[in-house]
C-alpha cells in the first residue's frame, strides 16, 4: 500500500508538541543501505544485554536515528532477501533459492528495482560488495566440463577454459538500476575475481580447489565451492578492498547530484576471515571479530559521508539479509553469545531467527534521535518508504508488497498506515505467517537447519507434533508454547491469509 505524502505531511504538522520533525526536504537526500550478510539479531550490541561483541559505530547510528525491534527480511537465505529488497515484492513470487555459482540472473527484464526509479529520478547509483543475484554468464561450454568431489558428493564444476572471460556481463547491477558496480559476486562462490560495471578487472586464469587457499579460515571452514580464480587471490583482502572502494565513491559524489549506495557486505558469513588487527577484539571467537571489522566497516561509511559534508542530508539503513549461520549454536555454548538474540533459530529456518534482523535508519533533523520502534516492518517495505521520501510515483506493477513506513519514522503511530503482516518462507511450501502478534507455521516445525539436542536443553525448546504451529510472539517471542490446538477459529483465518497472499503471485 502506498501512501499519499500529502496527508502524511499535513498530519505531521499536527503532532504534539514533542515532535519536532521537519517536512521532507525540498532537496533530495541521499541513500545509503548497509547490508550486513547472515548478521544475527543479537550480534549488535545495543539490543544484546549479554552481548560478547562490540558493535560501537553501530550503536551509535542507533543512538542518531531508530532502531526497529520487529523488521524482518522476506526469507532466511541470501539470493531472495536481496531481490526482495530491491523489488519490494516478495520474493516467494519469484524463487525460494539462492543463485548458485554461475546462475542466470534472478531478476526478470519488466522487473522494476528501487535503483532504477531513482536513477531515473536523477539519482546516481551504485551498488558495491555481494551481489549474489546472477548474471547471463558468457559460456563458452555451457555444461561445465570439469567435477570435484566434496561434501560427500561428485558435482559439476567449471573450469577456466568454459568461459569467455574478456566479454562484458549483462543481466547483473547495469541492467538493474545501477550506475557503478563494484564487487566480487559473493565471497565463497567462484569465480574469485573483481568485477567492475560490467567487466572483470582481471581475467581469472587459476583454479580453486575446494576449502585449499594459501591462509587458513580462522572459524570453522572455508565453505568455499571450487572453481576459476584469479592468480594470487586472497579473500582476506575482500573487505578491506570493498571498504577503500565504497570511501572513494562517497568522496567522488556532488552535492549537486543525490546519489543512492546499495553496500552490501560479505560479512559475517563464512568464511570466517577477520583481519588480523581485529582478532581478540570480541569475546566471542573469530566470528566475533568478523562482526566487530564489519561494524568498523559500517564506521569507515558513516565517517566518509560526515567527511564529505554529507550526514545531514543522507538516510542510512542498516540491516541484514537473514539470520545468523548454524555456528551460532556452538558460538553460544562456547562463548555464550547467542547471534539470533532471544529468538528461536537461525538462518534459513521459518521460526523468527532466521528471518527476525537488525535494522537501524537514520535521518538528521526528520527521525528522533535514539528512538526506538517495536513496529512490524519488513525489507520490502524500503523500496515504498524511498519513493515516499523522494516523492516518487511507483510505477505499475512496481513494489506489489512494499508499504511505506514514512509515517512510523516520521512519528505518526496510529491507524491505517501500519503494516499488520508479513508472510516467510525459505523452502517451497512451507510459511510462517505473521498477523498482529500472532505467528503461524504451516507445518510441524519451523526448521530447516537442525538444532542440535545440547541447544535444546541450553534454551529449555520442545519439539512440537500437531499439525501447524500458533505462537504468541507478544508473551512468547521464543516460540515455546504452541498454541495450535486451541484456537482452531484463528489458526482458519491465518491460512486464509496465507491463500489470500499466495492468490495474488506464487512459484509452485
């Protein structure tokens, strides 16, 4: 549902006198978007009272703006939160899985992304880091003529000599809105190069063997699949390199022109990779370090913009695309950091920890400072709320599930405005259903990645056996008493829901 901002600036007005938000600007303002990967609700700092990691740039864009307690991502894997967001629609309408090493690209061509209204709006747009949504790959072999055995299994790989590596790339960020891109795919996917716009900086002409780079991961494995690669390549310089080119971007942008930054992270996900001037800086192993480099790198964002003269007139958002990974369980026996918070699973599980994240925006002179808002929000909703704040009409058929939450920043809490629901999922078939405090699981669990019998007797979890699953997420947020059999009456009127949303666009 998109919102007249007429009214929406009208009613402003009228608020109590506490209030003191100003009407949108006359001159745009720019966007930033942080995207963290596989970052947990309780890996930042400031809503973990038992925390063992320090989030201290984080923190204080939450202490400068506000910070939502109940924003969710469309699903609890990578690929689909990400068209998710730049879409505004969700992404069970299109696909229900990540875009393996060398997919086509996810997006379709009449697909209208929220870098594209705005490019058009006069924005210049850059999208740098993870991009993870697919290209139209030039192939020279389109089957790969390579195999390599690992994780029990015999599987197809590519090799160098299938691809014609000097042709441009279509179908990634160009074709999607973006001015600029720069990145490297994602980090534990080949092929193991840098891609600049549409070319690769350097033509990969070696082969990566499966989890065998020069340096050791420093947590767990490399979870690293095999294939081309660039002489030399160390992922141990991703960050930092994303970091110097996301600080040279902000540095080369006008006032005259309003830009929009799409960063997205490769961190924390494995590989656990902190740089070694950030190990030791957490109590919660290498992953904690990890978190604590990318919080910095969240710090090194947020200091270029206020270098540039930029901070007062730029949105910043900070999320993640899903949960946190199944080291977390470990990570919290261990160390006794829980990643997902209070919250019942992690990433790619339909129960709120796989899909529950952080999420901070900050607006100078038009958010609060250090407000907090426990209103249900979701990723998709960014693409509407941007185009609120730009005053810019959403194309047809643009952003079908995208609802603004232009009222909630601006301090206007009540009536029609408010989203009430959202649907997830990770594997096809299987939902949750969010309704008002209500929580439903079309199925006998919420799991995908299995939770191991000593994190059950950690957390004090039961396993269920009815039918569905019905939680109270106002007096149950850790999804312990299911309520199912009780109220037949709702558990209905929830799968109405469901049928409803899955009527207007579903992949079967």
């Amino acid at each position: 549902m998109r919102i007249n901002i007429l009214s929406i600036l009208l009613a402003s007005v009228f608020l109590s006198c506490t209030n003191t938000q100003k009407i949108i600007p006359s001159t745009k303002p720019n966007i930033v978007i942080i995207y963290a990967d596989d970052m947990g609700y309780g890996d930042l700092n400031c809503q973990n009272p038992n925390s063992k990691i320090p989030t201290p740039y984080l923190d204080q864009l939450a202490s400068e703006g506000m910070r939502f307690t109940d924003a969710h991502s469309s699903s609890g894997i990578c690929s689909p939160s990400r068209f998710a967001l730049l879409t505004g629609q969700y992404h069970w309408r299109r696909t229900h899985n990540i875009v393996s090493s060398f997919g086509p690209p996810m997006f379709k061509d009449e697909d209208i992304t929220l870098p594209q209204v705005l490019k058009n709006k006069g924005y210049e747009t850059a999208a740098i880091g993870k991009w993870h949504l697919g290209w139209n790959w030039n192939f020279i072999n389109k089957k790969p003529s390579g195999e390599r055995t690992y994780w029990g299994k015999t599987h197809k790989t590519y090799l160098v000599d299938d691809l014609n590596w000097n042709a441009p790339l279509t179908g990634g960020p160009l074709d999607r809105g973006f001015n600029y891109y720069y990145g490297d795919g994602t980090i534990n996917f080949p092929p193991y190069a840098w891609i600049e716009n549409d070319r690769f900086v350097e033509t990969p002409n070696d082969f990566f063997e499966f989890n065998e780079f020069e340096r050791e991961a420093k947590e767990i494995d490399w979870d690293s699949r095999p294939g081309p690669k660039v002489a030399g390549w160390d992922p141990y310089r991703v960050l930092p390199t994303l970091t110097k080119k996301t600080v040279s971007w902000i540095h080369n942008q006008k006032k005259e022109k309003p830009f929009f930054l799409y960063l997205a992270l490769p961190s924390p996900h494995a590989p656990i990779i902190p740089n070694d001037e950030f190990d030791g800086t957490s109590k919660a192993g290498a992953y904690g370090d990890f978190m604590v480099q990318t919080d910095w790198v969240a710090g090194q964002v947020l200091k270029a913009l206020k270098e540039k003269g930029f901070e007062e007139n730029t949105i910043v958002i900070f999320t993640s695309d899903n949960g946190p990974e199944q080291f977390a369980f470990e990570r919290a026996r261990k160390y006794n950091h829980y990643s997902m918070g209070d919250f019942r699973g992690l990433k790619r599980d339909i129960w709120e920890g796989g899909h529950h994240v952080p999420f901070i925006i900050k607006w100078p002179n038009y958010i609060k400072a250090g407000t907090v808002s426990d209103q249900l929000i979701s990723q998709v909703d960014i693409m509407s709320t941007i185009l609120d704040i730009t005053e810019t009409a959403t194309p047809e058929k643009a952003a079908m599930d995208s609802q603004s939450f232009l009222p909630i920043i601006l301090g206007k809490l009540e009536g029609e405005f408010l989203r009430t629901s959202t649907i997830h999922n990770t594997r096809k078939k299987d939902f949750a259903v969010r309704d008002g405090k209500w929580l439903y699981i079309n199925g006998p669990t919420g799991d995908v990645s299995k939770m191991p019998e000593y994190y059950k007797a950690l957390r004090n979890y039961k396993d269920f056996n009815t039918k569905g699953l019905l939680f109270d997420l106002e007096k149950d947020p850790e999804q312990r008493v299911n309520l199912y059999v009780e109220n037949p009456e709702l558990v209905k009127s929830m799968e109405a829901l469901l049928k409803a949303e899955l009527s207007r666009g579903y992949l079967n």
